[in-house]
C-alpha cells in the first residue's frame, strides 16, 4: 500500500509515520495499519519512504513542481519501490494519494512492472469524503 503525505507536519524530526498530523494523514495511516501487509509513504521531498524512517519537517508539494519533476519523482519512487520489492509482477498495490502522486507515470509504471493498481478514493472527491470513506472501512473492519 502507498499512502501519500500531506502538508501539516510537526515541527521536530520524528519518525515519517508521526511527522505528519491532519485528520486525513490519521485515517490513511490506520487504514493502511489495518492490515496485514506493507506500507509506504509517498512524499514529495523524500520519495519513498519507510513509515519508521525517521526524517526531518519539509515543506515541498508535488504540485508546486512541473510535470517533467513530478515524472521525475516517480521514476524515482518506482526504482525504489523495486529495490524493496523485486517482483512487482501481480502484487496488489493500493495509492492512497492525490492524483498528482499517481498520475505522472507511478500508476503506470507499476502496471507495466505487473501489478495490479487500484486507486480507492479516485472518485472521492475533497478531503471530508476522503475521512468518510476512512472512517466507514475503519468502522466495518472493526466489527
């Protein structure tokens, strides 16, 4: 599972799963905490990142960079992602992100690597029904 970063962060190194602090950063987190399976971070400074990495606060935004970067950060989040996963070829792999995370080539390169992309929230549109589809899979996954 890739969950993308947000912009409010604490203001001290920390561990990239506790430097993020909104109510959407929350519900991506304990989503993808629910299951069993691996997560990683999609930032726009650090790439891809390992939740327990511990980073410094940053203040850079996919979409303050032209296309040509943001093609250019995900190619280097795929090179990554296949150093940590050798194998993509029919892995299951979720973004929970912004369209900016996926669409300039991440998307695509992981079906040409294999996998199989789903994009949940791809037509939740706005952060209060982003936490809504959260909250009511939290909510059902815990019955």
């Amino acid at each position: 599972m890739l969950v993308g970063c947000v912009k409010t962060k604490h203001s001290v190194p920390s561990a990239a799963k506790d430097l993020y602090k909104s109510y959407l950063w929350r519900c991506r987190r304990a989503y993808a905490e629910s299951f069993d399976c691996p997560w990683y971070i999609l930032s726009a400074e650090h790439g891809l990142l390992d939740p327990d990495r511990s980073i410094c606060p940053y203040d850079v935004s996919l979409n303050d960079l032209g296309a040509k970067d943001r093609r250019l950060w995900s190619t280097r989040v795929l090179d990554e992602l296949k150093r940590r996963v050798p194998s993509l070829r029919t892995k299951v792999i979720e973004i929970h992100a912004g369209a900016t995370y996926a669409k300039y080539g991440l998307e695509e390169g992981l079906r040409d690597a294999g996998a199989v992309v789903h994009l949940p929230l791809a037509g939740v549109s706005g952060v209060g029904r982003q936490q809504a589809w959260y909250r009511e899979r939290l909510g059902s996954r815990r019955s």
